[in-house]
C-alpha cells in the first residue's frame, strides 16, 4: 500500500503542505522514502535546521512501529489523490494530503456543533434539544475537546446517530484523557475518529486552529452554541463565514459574556437563530414536526387539519393556498392565523407559510 509511505514521510518531519507539493504528480512515495537523502530534501524543504531534522527522524524512523499502530487502530490512510478522500476539505484554504482515520467518513454532509469548554446547563439542555434532531439528517462533526463539543458527541451517540471526531493529536493518542471511554464509544458505534497529524503526535496549543479548519471543511454549516466575544469559538465561525458555510447561534442572556459573540453574530446577521432544530433543517428543504405537533393535532377542526396537511406538503404563500383549497378565504385566513397561534406553522422570508 503505498499511502504507508506517505505515513512514514509525514513522521520524518515532512508537513502536510510539503507533502502536496513533492507528490502533486503523483509520484511513487517508495521511491522517494527509500532514497531519501539531503539532495531531495533541499527541493522542497529550504531551511537547513529543519532538513537537519528530517535527516534525523529518517535515520531513526522504526517503520515497523508505524505500522503496528496502523493495525492495531485499524487507521485507514487516505492521500488526497484517493477517490475517497472528501471532496469538501480540496476547498479549504490549506487542504491536507493525508487524513489518518478509524473506520469510515460518511459520504453524507456533516453538521459542525462547537463552543465553549466550560459548558453550563443551559448550553447542556439546547444540545440535547437541537442534536438529535439534526443528526437525523446529518452526521455531527465535532472537534473532541471537552464541554461542548464532548456534550455534542454523546447526544449525537446516545441518538443512535452518526458522529465524527477530529482530534488535534496523533490518531493512536487521546486528548483530553477524559474523553478515552468517549474515544472507544464513537469507534464501537463505527464511526470514524480522524487526524490530520502525524502518528504519536502529542496536542499543542498550535493544533488548535489547524484541527478546525478541517472539521469547518467536513463540514455543510456550523451551529455555534457558546461564544464570548473574543472566543476561539467565535474565531472558528469567523473562519466558517470565510469559506461560505452557513453559520446558526444559540442566542442567551444578554447580561452574560458567554453570550456576546453568539448574539453579536446574530445581531449583524452573520449567523440564523435557533431556537428549535427545524430552524436549521428548514435551510436544506427538510421539515421537523415538533413532538408537541403530536399533542395539538387531534384537537384541530377538519378545515385546520386540512390546511396543516397542505401546508406540510408543500410550502405556499396565501393566495396559492386559497386556490388549492375550497374554504372560503374569509375563513381561510382566520385558520391559517389560529395554526401560527398554536405554533404549528410560520411564514418564511419569502411570504410562504411552512410547518413551525
């Protein structure tokens, strides 16, 4: 398998980005590992310390450990030539050739859920609101550090849904260590962990930001539950905005900091506000009925019901609903008025009534 090589190339010391330019042709990695030398360096590696290093790490690379982690993790390689390699993260502005990852990415768009470390109740409770819903129709991808983004990975999990880790440290390691168990969950569930960095790889602060990117690319939008003003969370929507991905905000209290960012985002209209999962699933065409629809239905009048079910099948403004429909439109009007009272519908930018 010759993505081996670039595994072993990549714990040399090459970066991603080095590694994009000496096989951008397409050239054989075992080549060019087994004759690795100063000379080869030099093209595309142009600091002295740094080819110093290289020549190091080659000398005393153990190949064989490399590959026992491979198969003890089960690690699929995948370069950027692959066929299966996201087609999503050749977008983003630094596109990494080599993504190590456990078990399988999902061919379907992901949705990013992120925010603070220091997670109180009530980002715990719009969490468990919001991501089971959505995880219905989108994997959640998340970026494994702890508070939000751990809450995010046991909804999604305690859903039965697809979740994604991107860790910020070699693929055999676990950080924070409290995530371990977690780590084991989402690989029992058969869903994929995944890095970018190169094997053994300890966290640093600088993975951060490089790590996000990655999950911004897997990504089709990002919901934004925590961000104070001056945030790696609102730093990371900043990013999501660069590269056009949709961004939504959980609003909160206007008197704590915790919320600035997220409000501030919404305010200046660089990010939708959710209160309720179909606020996000109605931007890609999809209908959530709350389970409070449940409750209320069976009490409506034949004519409400009536205009409910067409309401849901299609969204339409009022005079085609009038048209459709044999109700007086006196009458019509009065019960399209009742169902957004009793917050079974609502009428979007475009003047069309869809379901709430």
């Amino acid at each position: 398998m010759k993505n081996i090589y670039y595994a072993y190339l990549h714990s040399c010391w090459f970066s991603q980005k080095e590694l994009c330019e000496i096989f951008k042709d397409d050239a054989s990695p075992k080549d060019f590992f087994i004759s690795l030398d100063r000379e080869k360096i030099s093209k595309f590696v142009k600091n002295s310390t740094r080819q110093n290093q290289i020549l190091e790490n080659f000398a005393k690379i153990n190949t064989d450990l490399i590959d026992a982690v491979i198969k003890k993790y089960e690690v699929k390689l995948i370069c950027v030539h692959d066929s299966d390699y996201p087609e999503n993260l050749l977008h983003i502005p630094h596109t990494p050739f080599l993504l190590y990852v456990r078990w399988e990415l999902p061919k379907e768009k992901m949705f990013w859920v992120v925010g603070s470390r220091n997670i109180t109740s009530y980002w715990n409770k719009a969490i468990d609101c919001l991501v089971p819903e959505i995880s219905k129709i989108f994997p959640i991808v998340s970026g494994w550090a702890a508070g939000c983004d751990t809450r995010a990975h046991i909804s999604a999990l305690d859903s039965w849904a697809k979740t994604i880790a991107v860790i910020w440290t070699g693929i055999n390691l676990h950080y924070p260590v409290t995530n371990e168990k977690l780590y084991s969950k989402i690989v029992l569930a058969g869903w994929a962990v995944v890095s970018i960095f190169r094997i053994w790889e300890p966290w640093n602060p600088y993975n951060f930001p490089v790590r996000n990117e990655i999950v911004a690319g897997l990504s089709e939008g990002i919901l934004l539950i925590e961000a104070k003003e001056k945030s790696w969370s609102l730093i990371t929507a900043n990013l999501c905005l660069d590269i056009w991905k949709d961004v939504f905000a959980v609003p909160w209290d206007i008197m704590h900091s915790a919320s600035t960012g997220t409000n501030k985002l919404i305010q200046i209209g660089a990010a939708k506000l959710v209160m309720h999962p179909g606020d996000i699933l109605e931007e890609y065409d999809v209908v959530v009925k709350s389970s409070a629809h449940k409750n209320i239905l069976p009490n409506l009048s034949d004519e409400e019901f009536m205009l409910y079910t067409l309401i849901s099948e299609n969204n339409f403004d009022l005079e085609s609903i009038i048209k459709n429909i044999w109700i007086e439109s006196k009458h019509t009007v009065q019960k399209i008025s009742l169902l957004e009272l009793k917050g079974l519908i609502k009428k979007d930018i475009s003047w069309k009534y869809r379901i709430s």
